[in-house]
C-alpha cells in the first residue's frame, strides 16, 4: 500500500513537471541552458545538499518498514534466515546511497508540479548530477540485490515461509519502482530547475 501511493504522487507530480517545463521552455527564448555549477551559484557538496532537502517522510517510513521486515525474517533462522541476511548485506549500502542523493530531491515535487521555483532550489543540482553520474551503478546494485531477493524467495517458499516470500517481491517490486518512477523523476527536478532558473523565471504559476 505505502509503495502503491508513492508511486502515484510521483507520476502524478512528474507529470505536471513536465507539462510546466514544456511552457517554460517555449517561453525561455534564446537563454541557454544552465549547468549545474552556474545554477548553483558555488553549491554546498551533495551531502549537504541532501540535509537541506531531508527525504519526504513517506519514503523514510517505507524504507524504515522494509528494514525492521527483513531484520524479522533475518531472526526465523533456517535457510531463509540466511538469504535474508544476505539481502541485508547488500540492501544497507543501496539504501544509504539513496537518501545520501537519489530520494532528497523528490522532496521538492510538490512545489514545482504547482509552478513554484526560488533560486534556492539550484542547491539540489549536485544531488541530481550525482544521481545521474551514478545511475549505472544503481542499476547494477538492483541487479545483485534481485539475485538475493529471488533466492530468499526460492528458499523461504521451500521452508513454508510464505511471509518472507511475500516479502522478497514486495521488495523486487520496491526496486522496479524506483527504477521506473522514483530515479526519473529525481533526475527530473534536477532538470526542470536547471531549466526554470536558466530561463530566469522563479516565479509561480509562471
């Protein structure tokens, strides 16, 4: 369910994002387009950056959740004990890297699906670029942690565990979220700010 809302808030804001940056970018004329290190204006470091824009709470509680579900399978024992703990060894890392530089930026998709952009919206530029530079990488750690995810499927259905089961393709279903809607639009603010601030419109409604 809190998987299922997100991802409708996300399509829902990256949506309108994209019909405002299509009437930005016919009312931009001949203003070239920002990078990040002009918009930014010298912006803080991407660790930074992310403690100016925390993480939407949504996104913390549903990670939160997946943690204390797959520490409760971790603690069954067994088999399925091990995968989960195998799950764990390489889930901990990704999640880190996602609300290092990956979820911050989403906490700004209610402003700008409703046309608001302040110039101290270019501080989240080095989270976007980073999140671009690091997008293969990603990508690749979905695919180590779908190999762990399918085996603690395989291997709970085998021990009659049909919770922890249920909880590897909730989680698989998790990283195809991300990979389909949460690491796109994130990507997106990025570019939409570039975007509106290269025009030089920081106005609403505008």
């Amino acid at each position: 369910m809190r998987t299922r809302i997100s991802s409708g808030f996300l399509l829902a804001a990256m949506l309108g994002i994209i019909a405002l940056a299509v009437s930005v970018t016919a009312t931009a004329g001949g203003h070239a387009a920002l990078d990040s290190s002009q918009a930014a204006g010298g912006a803080p470091p991407a660790t930074e950056a992310s403690m100016k824009f925390p993480v939407p709470d949504s996104l913390t509680a549903e990670h939160a959740a997946l943690h204390a579900e797959l520490e409760q399978i971790i603690h069954t024992g067994g088999k399925t004990g091990q995968a989960a703990q195998a799950v764990a060894a390489v889930l901990q890392p990704h999640f880190v890297k996602e609300e290092k530089y990956a979820l911050p930026p989403l906490a700004l998709l209610g402003d700008l699906a409703s046309g608001n952009v302040s110039p101290g919206m270019a501080a989240i530029l080095p989270l976007t670029d980073e999140l671009k530079r690091s997008l293969p990488e990603m990508l690749a750690e979905h695919q180590q942690i779908l190999a762990a995810l399918h085996h603690l499927s395989a291997v709970a259905k085998a021990e009659h565990k049909p919770d922890a089961e249920r909880f590897a393709h909730e989680l698989i279903h998790h990283a195809q979220t991300e990979e389909q809607i949460t690491y796109p639009a994130a990507i997106l603010v990025g570019e939409y700010v570039k975007l509106r601030l290269s025009a030089g419109n920081t106005s609403s409604g505008s």
